[in-house]
C-alpha cells in the first residue's frame, strides 16, 4: 500500500488534479487533492460503493460494487 500512495504522490505534481486509490480489501477510496505548495491532501470514504466526479468531473459517478465483487 505505501508504494501506491507513494505512486499517488508522484502524480499530481506531474498535472494529475484529481486522484483516486481504490483499497479493494477494505472497499475504501482515498480521494487525493493537490493542496498547492504543501503537501496533498487525502480524505478516506469507507465503505463506499460509488465515487462521485466532484466539481472537476461534474455529473461523474462510478458505480463500484462490481469492482469490490472481483
């Protein structure tokens, strides 16, 4: 798991403006934000079975539960 959040870290200074890091096991999602000069920023959604696009991908909705059925 570090090495994924590591990964996640790398992303957004290389333009990324949204990121999201499914956690299968726990059927989490950690949506990682830029936060400018300091560090990113992360919130937890657990349990969750949908990701919703925010304001930057408006109307989004990713349905999640066949993605935890694998």
């Amino acid at each position: 798991m570090s090495a994924l959040r590591r990964k996640m870290t790398t992303s957004q200074p290389n333009g990324a403006s949204l990121c999201w890091l499914l956690i299968p096991e726990q059927w989490a999602v950690e949506v990682w934000v830029p936060a400018g000069e300091a560090a990113d920023v992360r919130q937890r959604m657990a349990p969750t079975n949908q990701i919703v696009g925010s304001p930057l991908f408006p109307g989004l909705l990713i349905d999640l539960q066949e993605v935890w059925a694998v």
